[in-house]
C-alpha cells in the first residue's frame, strides 16, 4: 500500500494520510461501526477510555481476518461533540504510533448514538494480500 500525500496540498491536520493506494487482487475487510462495549457489556466513561477500548476490538476483527494495523486503509470516526475530539485522537494517534503508512481518516460530529453514554463510534477498512 502507498500513501498518497501531495506537496501541492496542505498536509494533513493529524496522524493520517490524504489517500492510500491499495494494489490490485488485495482481500478487503470493513468492519461495522464499533462502539465501546466489552465483553462484559460495559462502557467506559470519556473519548479516550471508549476509543481505546474500541480499537482493541477492531484488533480482535482485524485478527479474524487475518490483518492486523498495518493493513488499515481508512478509518471513519464519529465524536457526538468538539470537545471529544482530543480523547479520540489520542487514542488514534496511540493505536497508530508504529505504522508507517498511515491511513486515510474521516472525523465528523454527530449529534448521538443509540445509547447516551456512547460518546465515540470507529469504523474500518483494511486491505491485505
């Protein structure tokens, strides 16, 4: 995979790439917005505690298909205010701290989730040979 970074635009706000390029004849996995909920069905309070634990289980998808972070194309967030963007982030920059080609991102603010204590929701896509 390649990322797709011009000099002719503005460089990326945070941790992520403008584009990724995946080759030809690569298996794709998308994975079902997550929310924060372990297997003993509780929710972690805050962005942050909710994205890690989030990303924990987008581990445990990737794992099933046979991928891992590194084969992470594009990840799409949804924060239900501004002020969760931070936790979010932390915890994204955190998950993606030893991949070299970042993936594409997409953040947005919505206006909630099914349940009020959810604060975050991840979605994924990843590629892989």
């Amino acid at each position: 995979m390649r990322p797709i970074t011009p000099t002719d635009l503005a460089p990326p706000f945070a941790r992520y790439s403008h584009g990724v390029e995946v080759p030809a004849g690569h298996r794709w996995l998308r994975s079902s917005g997550q929310l924060a909920v372990d297997s003993a069905g509780k929710t972690p309070e805050g962005a942050r505690a909710q994205a890690m634990l989030i990303f924990r289980n987008l581990d445990v998808i990737l794992a099933g298909a046979g991928m891992a972070r590194t084969n992470v194309v594009h990840l799409s967030a949804y924060v239900t205010d501004r002020a969760h963007m931070a936790g979010y982030m932390a915890a994204r920059d955190e998950w993606l701290a030893d991949i070299t080609v970042l993936p594409s991102s997409t953040l947005m603010i919505v206006s909630g989730f099914t349940r009020p204590e959810f604060v975050v929701e991840i979605e994924l896509w990843a590629a892989a040979e």
